[in-house]
C-alpha cells in the first residue's frame, strides 16, 4: 500500500469514527428533570414514573434524568430554569402551584423567574386535605373548633409565601382560629412530614395524592397519627364548591365549615385570597415547565411527547399505583394551564391583600 492510499485510508478512517462518535453522542442526549424540592415528596415521585416513559416518545429515544435542586421554597431551581438552562428542550422544571403564588407575593428581588414566559407541557390538578396531628384531640373540623388549644396549633409550610402555609392559615383565620403559630420553612413535603411525625408541628394543607397510594402521609394516617379536618374541593362549572371523590371518607369541604360556623355564605378579601389559592392556583399542583424562549416546534414537540406519554397504559397503571387515584381526572391540558396561570398572575384585589397578609406574618 503507498504513503498516499494509506493516508487516504486513516482520513477515512478517522472521519467514519468521528461521524460515528458524533451519531453516539446525538442519540445519547440526556433530558433532565430537575425538582426544587428533596426526594420523597409528590413532585420528585412524578417526575421519576414520568422519567421511565417520556423518552420513547422523544427522536432518538434520549435518557430522561431526574434531578433534586432543592433550597428557598424552589425558587432556586426556578431561577436556574428560567435564567441558565439552555431552550433547547433538554431541560425541564416541575413547578408547583407555590412557584405561582412566589411570583406574586415574594419580594421582586427574590423571583428570579417569570411564569408568563415560561411555556406548560403537563399539569395536574389537586384537591387540598388539612391535616391535624392527633395531639391536638381533634378527629374532625368541628373538635378543631371547640376542643383544641389553639396555642399548640402550628402550621407547617416550605416559605411564607408557599401555598399549604398560605392555605392553611387564611383558613384557619376565616373559621375564627387566630391563636396559632407557623413554621414555613421547610425543604419540601418529606421534611414536613417529619416534621409531623416528631410533632414538631400539628397542622399540614397536603395534596389528596399524599393520602392514597404510597403518598407521603399514607403510613400517619393508618397509624392514627394523623386526621382529616376539611378539604378545598372542587369548584365546579356554576361557580358552586362540592367535595371531591379523590377525597376519601366523609371529609367536608372549608365552604361547608365555614357555613355550619358562620352561618352565612363566605365573603371578604380573606375568602377571596383562599378562593383564588384554594380553588384556582390548586388546578397548577405539579406542571412541566420549559426555559423562556424555546422554539414553539420544541414546545409542540414536547407537548406531544408528554400528550402519548399521558396515554401510555404503562405509565398510567405506575402512575395510578404510586398516587392512588386515577389519572385522567386531574389531568390538566397545557392550554387550560396556561390560561389558569395567566388569569392568577392578573392583577388583582386578592393579591394585595395577600401581600399585606404576608408581610403581617
């Protein structure tokens, strides 16, 4: 063989391996997942069923990762989505309807994110449950009212601007409780019920999913460590509120409490402030969320992806067996989502009464 056809031949060589690495590394494109709290709760679960399936659904079958970012309520990872992950569609946020109710109350210093520019790719909806610890002496709303010690009530959340510490104390205040204490600073679900089991605090606004199935609360409720006050609900087509099946048990809704109390229909800019964290926000539990600026051909893309993941019959059973309930009622379309979001992030009279709420606390 010459000098020449030799050369010829490790330049072919060569370019074959590098067109060869270069097809490797294309189809081994990681998609990651990233979750703003520690493992163990509801968003980390999700996200890990959603990770065995999302890539066969995907060109070129990519690898999907999940990653824990936990830290400040989950603005850190909202920040790191929003700011630093490239809009490419290999990155992408599961926020929580907490990450909603930030970007309106939290100081506009700390909110490095913005909701409206961030396109939705899967949401579901939840029902809320209030629980109580059993030390309180409470099994039901109307014990929580007339036997308890309010002084040893303190409400458990992830920050002062996060949903369940919101939620659970507008309510506590629309049903005349107001001698209680909270501690909203915890990392997320599984450090709060912790927290619960070591009666380091009594009082939890937890999502109906961590009551059935493996959720996290499953195991303190059997032992009787745990009980159900009320629940937020369902807001239905008429504007009426009526319990959710997704709820078991005979489990009153806060508006049927608040009527068997006050004997009137609620009304005021508290009621209003729950209404709109309660009923609307809820429908924004756990979404999928992408980095501003990517391509809408991405966006349909991955919109499609997650749409045939949603119908996968294996996923569907793994996702019914972690949660315990089924599927397609709490699916929320990426379109309903994204006009849910828009309609809470308008201005409004409810948000700065919340702020003044807020900055009270």
């Amino acid at each position: 063989m010459t000098r020449s056809r030799a050369a010829s031949w490790c330049t072919l060589f060569f370019l074959l391996l590098f067109a060869g690495l270069t097809t490797t590394t294309a189809s081994a494109q990681t998609i990651t997942i990233l979750i703003g709290y520690p493992p163990g709760g509801g968003h980390d679960i999700e996200a890990r069923v959603m990770a065995r399936y999302l890539g066969k659904y995907l060109d070129g079958n990519p690898k999907v990762i999940v990653q824990n970012m936990p830290g400040a309520g989950g603005m850190i990872m909202s920040s790191y989505v929003y700011n630093r992950a490239k809009p490419d569609g290999r990155t992408i946020g599961l926020f929580g309807s907490s990450h909603g109710l930030q970007a309106v109350l939290a100081p506009p210093e700390m909110v490095k994110y913005d909701l409206l520019k961030m396109p939705i790719i899967w949401s579901v909806a939840g029902i809320q449950v209030h629980l109580t610890r059993d030390f309180l002496g409470a099994r039901n709303a109307n014990d929580l009212l007339t036997k308890v010690d309010r002084s040893k009530i303190a409400v458990a959340g992830r920050s002062k601007q996060g949903s369940s510490c919101l939620r659970g104390q507008l309510a506590l205040r629309l049903l005349g409780v107001e001698k209680y204490t909270a501690v909203c600073a915890y990392g997320g679900t599984s450090p709060i019920r912790a927290a619960m089991e070591r009666s380091e605090v009594s009082y939890f606004v937890a999502s109906d999913a961590h009551l059935v199935g493996g959720g996290a609360f499953v195991d303190l409720h059997k032992r009787g460590l745990v009980f159900p006050m009320y629940q937020s609900g369902i807001l239905k087509g008429d504007g009426t509120i009526a319990r959710s099946a997704t709820v078991k048990g005979d489990v009153p809704t806060l508006y049927e409490v608040f009527k068997a109390v006050h004997k009137k229909e609620p009304s005021g800019p508290d009621w209003e402030a729950w209404r709109a964290i309660g009923l609307g926000i809820s429908n924004l539990t756990r979404t999928l969320v992408l980095p501003p600026g990517i391509a809408a051909a991405k966006v349909k893309e991955l919109r499609e992806a997650v749409g045939k993941m949603a119908k996968d019959p294996g996923f569907v059973k793994d996702w019914e067996r972690v949660f315990g309930q089924k599927l397609a009622p709490v699916l929320v379309t990426p379109e309903d989502a994204s006009r849910i979001r828009d309609e809470t992030m308008a201005p409004a009279e409810w948000q700065d009464h919340l702020r003044k709420f807020v900055a009270a606390k």
